[in-house]
C-alpha cells in the first residue's frame, strides 16, 4: 500500500470525525455522530488490518 492511498484514507477518516456536533442533544444528531464516528473508526481499523 503506498503513501498516498494511506494518506487519502486518513484524510476521509478526519474529514468523517470533523463534521461531528459535539454541541448539539438532539437524538438525530447523536445518531448522526455515531454513524460518523463509526465510518471513520471502521476506516482506520480497516488501514491498521492492511498495515
């Protein structure tokens, strides 16, 4: 795996954590934040596992 498809994807990772609301306590964003944090977890787990 080169450089720069490891680089794209932490990229999509922080772009998915970055939109997080920390701000809000509405469910709708809570389930909105979950499904982020999961997306880039999920993305950073799948690098680790390749690495």
């Amino acid at each position: 795996m080169n450089k720069e498809i490891i680089k794209r994807l932490i990229e999509n990772a922080l772009k998915e954590l970055e939109t997080v609301d920390c701000e809000s306590n509405t469910k709708q964003i809570h389930t909105t934040n979950s499904k982020k944090v999961h997306k880039a977890y999920d993305i950073l787990f799948n690098l680790n596992q390749k690495l």
